[in-house]
C-alpha cells in the first residue's frame, strides 16, 4: 500500500474535519435530545421532522442549500464576508457540511439513551429539591454517557465518509479540501490509478474499524462502572 504525500494530507483532513464536526455538534445535539425527550412544546414534532431531514435528503441538496447561504450572495455568506470570513471552498465548509449530514444520527443516539433512563431517578432528585439544571448534569448527562458516545462514534463515521454535500459547499481541491472520500473519486476516475485509489479505501477501513473498536471497549467499560 503506497501513499503519496497528497493522500496523507487528505486522510489528515478528513480526521480534521470528522472530529471538528463531532465536537462543534455535540452541545447542540445533547441539547436537542434533551429537549425532545423531556420537555413538551409547540412546534416539537416539527423540531423532530427538521433533525431528521438530512437523513432523507440527497447529500447534494444539503450541500447546493448551504452554498446558497454560505455563499457570497447568501444570507450568512453576506454577513461573514463584511466579518472578513471566507466559509465556501474551505475546510470549515467541510466541517459545517459534515455536520449537517451527521447531526440526525448523533441526536438519535443520545435520544434512545435518554428514553432509557428510569424517570423514577429524575423525579428523586426533583423531589429532593434540585434545579433543572442540576438534574441535568448529575443524573441525565452521565446515565446518557452510552448515548453520547454512539451518536458521536457514529456522527465521526459518517462525516468521514461525506461526499455529496462537502463537493458542492467546499470543493475539491487538494491540500485544502480534499479528503479521503474526494481523493477516491479522483482516482477512480483514472483507471491507471486503481491502485492508489484502493490504498486509500484500505485505509478508510482501517480508521471505521478503529473507531468501532474504540467504540466497544468505551462501551464495555461504561457498562462496568454501571454493574460495579
């Protein structure tokens, strides 16, 4: 398996732009969850059809929408340009991209963690007196631990293999925006390139691989502590 200097940069990228993405969601998506399993309001099942649209929409129509906002002429794009920020046809818009793609899976995860918690355990501490906020962060978020750790292994997966909105919103162009996904598809467009498009593959799997292992053993060892 041979990599040119070119293809480490867009494995390094898209390690970037996977774990950049998970991080910058997982307030958000905590948050979401949070509010679709324990608050009820006007408007939630629109909230709920709304997280799970990129699910059903083509990765392309999610990335043509945000270069409409985040493009020179757009809404936002407009804005940031006057702030001296250039979103479009760069890694960040990589990263927003990802994140679009990957937040509904993320909020699931943490969803059916939180649905699985003993409601008993939430009324206990109300009962005792403890704000909101104080349930939140001392029985919701660390019973919600298992959750959080599958939306986000499974929000990094996929933003690591994003394709169809990072093309149109960010581009491909080597060394800035390119990862492992677009780099294949350069390659697999060469028939003299098989190779080098399969090593990159290779690696690919390895990472996947590497982040579901990560994934068990977390897991395993969450379920420990709960046992012990």
């Amino acid at each position: 398996m041979s990599l040119t200097p070119e293809d480490i940069q867009a494995i390094l990228l898209s390690l970037k732009v996977a774990l950049t993405a998970t991080i910058l969601s997982l307030p958000l998506g905590f948050a979401t969850a949070w509010l679709m399993v324990f608050r009820s309001f006007r408007g939630k099942m629109l909230l709920e059809v709304l997280v799970n649209l990129p699910l059903t929409l083509p990765p392309v129509v999610i990335g043509y929408f945000l270069l409409l906002l985040l493009g020179r002429n757009g809404f936002l794009g407009r804005m940031l340009e006057a702030l001296g920020i250039q979103v479009v046809f760069t890694w960040k818009a990589a990263v927003i991209a990802s994140a679009f793609v990957g937040f509904p899976l993320l909020v699931r995860s943490i969803r059916i963690g939180m649905e699985s918690i003993d409601r008993q355990l939430i009324e206990a501490s109300r009962s005792l007196g403890a704000h909101w906020y104080d349930t939140l962060f001392t029985v919701i978020l660390p019973l919600s631990l298992r959750g959080v750790l599958a939306g986000s292994s499974l929000m990094f997966a996929r933003s690591l293999g994003e394709f169809g909105a990072t093309i149109i919103v960010a581009g491909n162009i080597p060394g800035l925006t390119q990862t492992i996904p677009l780099a294949i598809y350069d390659y697999a467009s060469s028939p003299s390139s098989t190779m080098m498009a399969l090593s990159l593959c290779i690696v690919a799997v390895i990472i996947s691989v590497s982040v579901l292992f990560l994934h068990e053993m977390l897991s395993r060892n969450l379920s420990r502590r709960e046992v012990s």
